[in-house]
C-alpha cells in the first residue's frame, strides 16, 4: 500500500482538474441526461481528468465482494466503491473540494434497474464503472433514472 500512497501523492491532485459549484455541475448533467434527476450534497466538486479518475479507482477501490441478490447485489458494491473512492480522496488528495462523483440508477439493456459509480470528468462527460467488471464506459444513450453525488 506504501507505493500507491506514494504514487498518489505524486500527483499535485489540488491543482489537477476543474471545480464547479453543485448548481453547475447539476447543469452540466442535465447536458447529458436531461431526463435524470440529479441531487447534489457538497458546496463544489472537483471535476477530474478521464485518465486521473481511472488512477484514482485502481488505487482506491479494493476488489468487490461477490455478488448476493438482495443481500450484496449492485447498488450495495456501488456504494462500497465509491465509499472507497472518496474516503481514499479525502485523505489524500489535500484539497477541500469533493469528487465529482456518485451512484446512478440505470435502465439496463434488458429494461431492468441497476446502480453504478459515476464519476463527472473536467470535459463534463459521466463515466461509468462497473465495480465487479472493473471497467469503465462512457455511454450518452444510455437510460438514467437518477444521478446522486
């Protein structure tokens, strides 16, 4: 864990990116998903590069547990990793701005509900992650029921 601290650390994470007001970052959503409903809890969020939010993940997030329907199915794992997320954020980014990211409800192709982390990048684009894939996707067609920072 020494060396991811270290590499994390090497990155001056409080000059890295855009911070917007939640107001801003709302519209900036809405861009994208105008049919979502977003809610916002911080004053401003720090909005990162792509790349950084992929570094920022492989650091932060531990493997996700398996998955138990409905006992630790997908909106229990989203809220772990972003949980981890943001936790490893406030203690070591040294900036006084949120993450911009959060837990969003989607329609899946198959016309179910599912929970995913999002995360807002500095060119205002919502990235996904699939915490049990461990991948991330950028999908501006896809059905967002709710975005919740």
């Amino acid at each position: 864990m020494g060396f991811f601290n270290w590499i994390f650390k090497s990155k001056n994470w409080k000059s890295l990116g855009l911070i917007l007001s939640a107001y801003e970052l709302e519209l900036a959503c809405l861009d994208v998903y105008n049919s979502a409903e977003s809610k916002t809890d911080d004053k401003n969020y720090k909005l990162l590069k792509y790349r950084d939010i992929i570094d920022l993940c492989q650091k932060a997030i531990y493997p996700a547990k398996p998955h138990l329907a409905e006992v630790w199915d997908c909106d229990d794992i989203a809220r772990q990793a972003l949980c981890d997320v943001r936790k490893y954020w406030a203690f070591n980014a040294m900036c006084d701005v949120a993450l911009a990211c959060g837990n969003a409800i989607i329609e899946t192709k198959s016309g179910g509900v599912h929970s995913l982390p999002f995360f807002v990048t500095n060119e205002k684009q919502i990235v996904f992650y699939n915490p049990r894939a461990e991948t991330f996707f950028i999908d501006a067609k896809i059905k967002v029921y709710e975005l919740r920072f």
